[in-house]
C-alpha cells in the first residue's frame, strides 16, 4: 500500500535527483525518495542496534552471561580447533 505525502525540497537537489533518473540510476523519483528514505530508516536501525551492544557491553549481567557461555562451550571450542 503507498500514501501520496508532499514535501518541500530545494530546487537544486531535486534537479540532481531529475538528473540520477534521467541517467537511469531509478525508475522515478518517487523510486529515488522512497529508496532514500528506506536507506535512512535502515541506518537508524542500525545505530539503534550498536546502541544497544554497547549498552550491553557494560551490563555486569549480560557480561557474566557471556562468560558463563564460553566456559560452557570450552570443550566443544577446543575439540573443533584440534581439528
């Protein structure tokens, strides 16, 4: 499903954005925007997840977590190394 939205854009980039689908980079300029848009969302949702390991990289808990995994996994981690 798609929503017709208006924005108001400076001339000159929407004249760069008129000339990257005239090269034929997109299909159109809504394909341009929309392309633009998802690409920053995914960017933010990256930063939110570095966020977040860093937050957990100085959480006591989750680091007591991560030890007592890799002790559990000791063996198994050596057994494939002799490998």
């Amino acid at each position: 499903m798609s929503q017709k939205t208006t924005f108001v854009i400076k001339d000159e980039i929407v004249m760069q954005v008129k000339e990257a689908v005239r090269e034929g980079y997109y299909k159109s300029m809504t394909d341009f925007v929309e392309n633009a848009i998802k690409n920053k969302l995914d960017d933010i949702k990256k930063e939110k997840i570095r966020q977040e390991i860093i937050k957990a990289s100085k959480d006591p808990l989750f680091l007591s977590d991560i030890k007592e995994i890799e002790k559990d996994f000791k063996y198994t981690d050596f057994e494939q190394q002799e490998e």
